[in-house]
C-alpha cells in the first residue's frame, strides 16, 4: 500500500497537479493526462472498446476531495467527475 502523500499542490494556471510523498519522491502530472487516464468504469469500458479519452490541454482540475486514506476524487472542468484515482496510481508519475 502507497503511503499518503504529505502535501498535494493543484496549479491550476499550469494544469499540474503535484505529489511530494514521505520518502521524498515527487509526482507531477498535467490535468490533461489524469483526464485521459480516468479509471472510472465508464472511461475503461471507452478505452476496451477502443476509444482513446483525448488529453484536452484545456481541461483542468475543478475540485479535488479525498477519499478515505487512499484516492482522490478528481472533479475535471469538462464535468467529469467520476475518477477515483488511488494514491497507487497516483504515485508512479514522475
């Protein structure tokens, strides 16, 4: 199991969000590729059939909740918000 992150920075102007874990690692990654990457059920269900989620350089992230000690919730400007995206995942972008 990941440990929590000890700090999550939204930079919005940028469309960056970015992880700074215990051991030191940093995760940064654009709102466009979390989108694209969505693992919701209806964004793999897409993806399976073979339709890519286009990374939008536009979208960012509108709201960020976390959900319970290991996701976040991400909320994107395009109104999706079905993403629940596990600490796990979230922690092999560099």
């Amino acid at each position: 199991m990941t440990a929590l992150p000890e700090t999550i920075e939204n930079h919005a102007a940028q469309g960056v969000l970015a992880l700074h874990w215990p051991d030191g690692r940093s995760a940064s990654v654009t709102h466009a590729r979390l989108r694209a990457l969505c693992p919701c059920s209806e964004c793999r269900a897409q993806r399976r059939a073979g339709i890519d989620i286009r990374e939008d350089a536009g979208v960012r992230l509108a709201a960020i909740e976390p959900v319970g000690a290991y996701a976040l919730n991400l909320t994107f400007s395009d109104g999706h918000r079905r993403g629940i995206y596990p600490f796990e995942m979230l922690a092999t972008f560099d």
